[in-house]
C-alpha cells in the first residue's frame, strides 16, 4: 500500500489486519485493467483484473459485485499476488512504476 496512495482515488480491498498478506487487491478509477496488466507485463509485473474467484470466467467477479461495484469498476481492480520468489525489489519496482503507467492509460 504505501508508496501507492499517490494515485488519485485508488481504493485497497480488505480490511487492514484481516486479509491475505500476499494479495493486493485495488480499484483504480478511470483506467482500463486489462491495458494496465499489460503495460504491467511488459515491466516484467505480473498482475491480474477483477478477483481470483473469476479469473477463468468471461464474467465480472461476483465477489465485487457483492461489495457493491459496477461491472465498470470491476473492470478497473487489479490484483497482485506475492509468493515466496517475491523481493523487496519487485514490490519497490510496481510502487515505482505502477503511478506512471496509471497516468499513461487515463490519458489513452
């Protein structure tokens, strides 16, 4: 989270002390998640649209829907895994690149 609060109107899914540590899942307006994740791909970063939940479906997640999100806004959540091979590195690479590439696909 920290580093990435610089993005306007970003929203963090899940509360602060009970959620997954090795899941970053985040609303960020305006932008179209799929061209994020691959402009994320070709930095070498991983990251996913919606929930994992809908990951093999043609379909908005049911999961953000039940929070209350639009198929729009839906669109617009990425999602990060972290996993034993994950470095402090890699995470300070997306913090510096991921604001960047935010304002690259919201001026596309």
């Amino acid at each position: 989270r920290e580093g990435l609060e610089e993005i306007d109107g970003i929203e963090f899914f899940g509360h602060k002390k009970h959620r997954l540590p090795n899941i970053l899942s985040v609303y960020i307006p305006e932008i179209d998640g799929e061209r994020v994740v691959m402009m994320l791909d070709e930095k070498h970063i991983q990251a996913a649209t919606g929930s994992a939940c809908s990951a093999l479906r043609d379909e908005s997640s049911h999961v953000l829907k039940a929070i209350g999100k639009s198929e729009t806004e839906a669109g617009s959540t990425l999602r990060f895994s972290f996993g034993r091979g994950t470095t402090e590195e890699h995470i300070n690479t997306l913090v510096e690149v991921l604001p960047g590439l935010v304002e690259e696909a919201r001026s596309l």
